[in-house]
C-alpha cells in the first residue's frame, strides 16, 4: 500500500504564521531571529520552519488519527520555530506537548503584538547597565524604566496571595502599595490593646458606613494573607501607617431640576461618581462639569427616610488662574444656580450598572435658594467681566478669592452695557418724568438758543474716565458721552436757587420722546 501524502503547509500559511510571531522562534526560551540576508543583492536565508503541532503523518509526534486533511494543513496546526527547536520538540513529544506548544505559540504571538514598533534592544545595552551597576547613574534613563519597576514590584507582590491586584507609586521619597481585592477575601487583622479610641473609632467608621482607617502598624497581627502580611512586616521596619478602606464601585447620578409652581423639568449633566457601603449606610461621591459641580451624600440603608448629609457645591478653585474669556461650562453652571435660587428643586436618581437604586432630592427649596443666589451672583458677576475682559482684549484671571459687592456688580453692569450699546434709556423706563439738574457758568450756557420751555439736546461728557478694578486687574476707562434727548429746558430762579460763582442752574425735564444714551469716547485699549 501506498504511504499516506504528508499533508505540508501552504505557502500562505507559511508567511502568516512567521509573519505573526515577528520572524523569531516561537521557543520562549530561544526566540533566534530565523530570517536574514542571503546570498546576493536579493536572496534570503531562512533558519525557521513551519512546524506541526500535530504530525501529519501516523506515527509522527503528537499525531491524533480523528484530524481531518484540512485541519492538519491549517494554521491553527502549525508552530513557528527554528530549525533547532524544531527538531528537539518532535524528537521528545511527551516533554513538549500540543498544549505547551499551543501555549508557546499564544506568548510568541502576543510578545510580538506587544513589541509592535518598539525600539530592539542594542549592543550597548549591556555597556549602559554595567555603568549604572559602577556608577549607580544610568547612562540613558528608558522611558519606560520606573513603569518597569514598578510592574516588576507589583508582579512580585502579587504572586504571593493571586487573590489581590497591586499598585505601587513613589511621590515625596513615600513608598505606596495599593491592594486591591479581585474577590471576597477574609483576612484577620489582631491590632493591639494600646491603640487609642480614635482608632477604633475610625474602624468602627469603616464598617458602618464604608469610611476609611488610618492606622499605625505597629503590633498588628496579619491572618489570610501572606501578601498583607508581607506589607505589614515591610512597613512595620520603616514606621509606616496602614490605611483601611471599603471598595468603591462605579454609580451614575442622573440629574434634573424641577419647578414646583409650574411642573416643569430639566434635565441637566449625568454626575459619574463612586458608591462606598458598609453595614449601616452607603456614601455616593460624584462630580462632572471638570470636577467644578461636586455632590456628596449619605443614605441609612435601614431607613426609609431621604437621604442624609448631602452636600453640593461649586468647586471653582479649579477656575483659578483661568482665562475669563474661556471659563468652561461657565454658562452651563449660570442656568443651574439661577433655577435653583428662583425655586427650583434638584432631584436626582442613582444607578449602579444600569439599575436604578435610589431615587431623591436635594434639600429643601429654602435651604439651598440663599447658596444658589450667592452662587448665581458670582457666575454672573464673572461674566461681566468676561465680556469686559473681551472688549479690552487681554488675559484676566479668574480667582475664587474674589468677593464682589453690590455697588461694583451694579457698576460693572453698567459698563458692559455701555460697551455693548445697550445703556439706553426711554421714557416709558421712568414711572414719571425723568427729571434733572445741571449747574453752567453763565457764559457757556446760551439761555437764547435754548430758552425757557424749548425741547432739544442736551450732551454731556465726562472730563476723565474712571478706572474698576476686577480680579486684581485695573481697567481704565474712557471717558463717558451721555446725550439726552427731548428734554425740555428751564433756568430755575427764586430765592432758593444759588447764583454765587457766576453759574446758573438748568432743570431738564423729559418728553415723551425722551431718550438718554451713553456711549465712551472711543474703544478701550488692552
């Protein structure tokens, strides 16, 4: 009987399977290059074979009868490797099996995914590390050196107890392990008789309510774990502190407001944010809007009552130093804070992974109006001087330190209205006729161009401008135009009128047709 046809590897195969483990044996242990320069200006040498996991022919390594022709000339049945290792793998198939190659193949596939455009090492690498063993300076600083050590630390740590994740961070010469739990882990913590009752205080916060516990390490007694014991016994050597705290899942807070007079809703930003519980209450934190609108709150999980010591607020410490002309969600937190100061309640619902847990309220309408109107008076005062900062041309900074009074509010209102062409007034603004006097030395005011009863215009001009102060930053101003426009005139006389210096006293008196308007001289200058 004719032998069996040995069932080879198509071409394509062959080139995807070298191409896909970045020309290199498959071996973890070996990794040779397997592709170089042949001869002349053309040729290639190859030291690498497609190799199979599965032999092709009976009686050959690893050979399972039940394969099909295709299944055995497929690429899920080959192995990149060199021709050494190629060899040594069929000639012991019970040392390497089809899993230890399958599993070969899976890291050599992945390592190359990982070096995917990644510098390759250099000759000099060795070089550079005997001088940082000598000198204990390094030659070349790796990008990637602290994250290396860092992940080799972690990878240590973990090995000892697979039950957690560890993070490790160096700031201000304070070495950190964070241990996070990957499940339920019972661990035995024995802390001595001596610690004070503040201590146990913050413990008993910990499992109440899901609070934190920081802690000295001294005497305390690890069970359940090798890993928290090893991080004991190593931050027990250096007096370090050890810090408790329950795990934190994400939670998304829907946000609306609501007009109690009229029913109306809006719906503003969703707030990403943190659940923590314990046994007796869980804490949801959360901000959005970069971090500039932030709420906190407390739920008893026994109580059927709302929620307890909430807490909302503007952050806008995160503004300092900022550019007035690009506050971010400026406007957005100017509507929030006036519907709240004009009666507004915020509601809110909670979901933790798309279910709804909680569904509430922020305080009451009379509780909060006083810090939204506080709130509503500094966003808006913040942007009239964005407009102002905008008509000058040039960087203000905003600072949360600022505390503008009513008086400079009303002052500076009425200069971005000036510059805006907006500071216009007409009579049906006045309840009555607006009315007005004026002091002119008698030889510059003309009585027989402008008599007694006779309606005109009248301009007045201011001689300086003033100068306002916003955010630490002087302004000056031009001087300002005023026009009135039909007004009647009248000189005042009697016995009550002054007439010392040579000056006479006008009263204007507004028409119907009245109208004033302001305007500066000429544009501000950055």
């Amino acid at each position: 009987m004719a032998a069996a046809p040995r069932e080879h590897f198509k071409s394509k195969v062959i080139g995807q399977l070298r191409n896909r483990v970045g020309l290199l044996c498959s071996n973890p242990d070996c990794r040779r290059a397997t592709a170089g320069p042949g001869p002349g200006a053309v040729g290639v040498t190859l030291v690498g074979e497609a190799a199979h996991i599965h032999a092709a022919q009976p009686g050959g390594p690893r050979y399972i009868k039940e394969m099909t022709t295709e299944q055995r000339a497929s690429i899920e049945n080959a192995i990149w490797l060199c021709t050494i290792c190629h060899t040594r793998v069929d000639r012991n198939p019970a040392e390497y099996t089809a899993a230890l190659l399958k599993d070969w193949k899976t890291q050599a596939e992945q390592r190359a995914s990982a070096d995917l455009g990644r510098r390759l090492p250099s000759e000099t690498d060795a070089q550079n590390m005997l001088v940082t063993a000598l000198t204990g300076a390094p030659k070349h600083l790796g990008r990637n050196a602290i994250a290396n050590v860092h992940g080799a630390v972690a990878q240590h740590l973990e090995a000892l107890d697979p039950r957690f994740l560890v993070e490790t961070s160096y700031e201000s010469k304070v070495i950190r392990h964070k241990l996070l739990a990957k499940e339920d882990v019972r661990v035995g913590i024995k802390f001595p008789k001596t610690l004070g009752p503040q201590v146990f205080e913050q413990l008993r916060d910990l499992f109440d309510h899901g609070g934190a516990a920081q802690l000295p390490v001294g005497d305390i007694e690890v069970t359940g774990s090798p890993l928290i014991a090893h991080v004991i016994a190593t931050v027990q050597e250096e007096a370090g502190t050890l810090k408790i705290s329950a795990a934190t899942r994400p939670a998304l807070m829907k946000l609306t407001l609501f007009d109690p007079r009229t029913s109306q809703v809006k719906s503003f930003d969703d707030m990403p944010g943190t659940l923590t519980s314990g046994r007796k209450s869980f804490t949801f934190s959360g901000q959005n809007c970069a971090g500039l609108l932030q709420m906190t709150f407390r739920k008893d999980i026994a109580s059927d009552n709302g929620v307890t010591e909430s807490r909302f607020g503007a952050e806008l410490t995160r503004w300092d130093g900022q550019d007035l002309r690009s506050l971010p969600y400026h406007a957005k937190l100017i509507q929030f804070f006036s519907l709240l100061a004009d009666g507004w309640k915020l509601e809110f619902s909670l979901e933790l992974e798309g279910r709804e847990v909680l569904r509430g309220g922020f305080g009451d309408v009379d509780a909060v109006q006083p810090y939204a109107a506080r709130l509503r008076h500094v966003l808006e005062y913040t942007r009239l001087a964005q407009s102002l900062a905008i008509h000058v041309g040039r960087y203000i900074g905003f600072s949360s330190n600022e505390r503008p009074s009513a008086d400079l509010y009303r002052e500076l209102e009425r200069i971005v209205n000036i510059l805006d062409g907006n500071d216009t007034l007409e009579r049906k603004d006045f309840e009555s006729p607006p009315t007005g006097t004026a002091r002119f030395p008698i030889g510059e005011f003309d009585h027989a161009a402008l008599p007694d009863g006779a309606v005109g215009q009248v301009r007045f001009v201011q001689e300086a401008g003033d100068v306002i102060t916003i955010f630490g930053q002087a302004i000056e101003l031009p001087p300002i135009e005023v026009t009135l426009e039909s007004v009647a005139v009248m000189v005042e006389k009697g016995e009550d009128v002054d007439c010392s210096n040579d000056s006479v006293t006008v009263r204007f008196v507004g028409t119907d047709n009245f109208r004033s308007i302001s305007r500066y001289l000429h544009a501000l200058s950055s």
